[in-house]
C-alpha cells in the first residue's frame, strides 16, 4: 500500500509527464531491442555469406564478373524484380540485409548454362542487395545495390 502511496504522489507532482513501471519497463525492453536487433540480423548476414563462401573472401566486382540489375525503386517490396549476370560462374547467392532471412536465393549452374537468371524477391524495407558469385577458379565475386522500398513486403 505504501508504493501505491507513493507511486501516485509521483504521478501528481510530475503532471503529465509521468512514466508509469509499466511504461519506463516498455521503454527499457524496446531500447535493449534496437540494440540487439541489428546485431543478430547482421549475424544471420555474415553467417549466411560465410556458408556461402566457405569463410573465403569475397571481392568486389565493380561491374566485372557480376551485374546485378534491380529497379531504381521499389514501389512494392513484395516482388521486386532482380536479374544477375554472372558469366562462367558456378554459383550465385543473393542476400537482402534487412530481411529477416537475408539469404534470399541460391542458384547453382550447370555446365552450359549462361550464368545469369531473373526472379523476384521479397524486400521488408529500404535495403542493400547482394549479389556473390562462386567463380571456377575458386574465387567469390560480390556486387550490391541500395535499393528504396516505398512498402515493405516482409514482416518479422
């Protein structure tokens, strides 16, 4: 009883600017959550690229090797197009970084194929995208794009 007491003393000495338990509690636990969200989807990213890439390094592409084609914007993240190019190479993986699952797709190509293929992916928000490519030689190539997303199409 004597919380109670003083409890509502607070809340009337304060005005409206009172935090209740309740909400100093939502307050703290929505904190710990923008600290620790980020941190987990950036380890679910590099988990995914390094099983991947075997823990190899990949280099950037610059245009070389890899193109990833994707619109300037997204006026829906439900299915955004994405083409990759990727001539000779035997593997390609695409990642979306603010996805709740980055690992988007994998496509394994045969010997005579063109190495490039299309499909569309589903995109949460305003994003980097990823494209890595497992070259013959052992090397991984990587290419990204920003890509805004006016709705989003992922909930976690």
């Amino acid at each position: 009883m004597t919380g109670q007491v003083a409890l509502s003393r607070v809340r009337a000495v304060s005005g409206a600017h009172a935090v209740s338990r309740r909400g100093a509690l939502t307050l703290a636990l929505g904190a710990l959550a923008a600290a620790v969200v980020p941190q987990s989807a950036l380890a679910a990213l590099d988990a995914a690229v390094a099983g991947f890439t075997g823990g190899a390094a990949a280099v950037e592409a610059g245009g070389d090797g890899i193109v990833l084609t994707m619109p300037e914007l997204a006026e829906n993240g439900n299915a955004v197009p994405v083409t990759v190019s990727a001539p000779g190479a035997v593997a390609v993986m695409i990642l979306a970084t603010a996805n709740p699952f980055p690992d988007v797709c994998k496509a394994r190509f045969g010997r005579f194929s063109t190495g490039s293929f299309t499909t569309r992916i589903r995109m949460a928000a305003t994003q980097e995208v990823i494209a890595l490519a497992e070259m013959p030689d052992g090397r991984f190539l990587r290419t990204s794009r920003m890509v805004p997303v006016t709705v989003g199409g992922c909930a976690e």
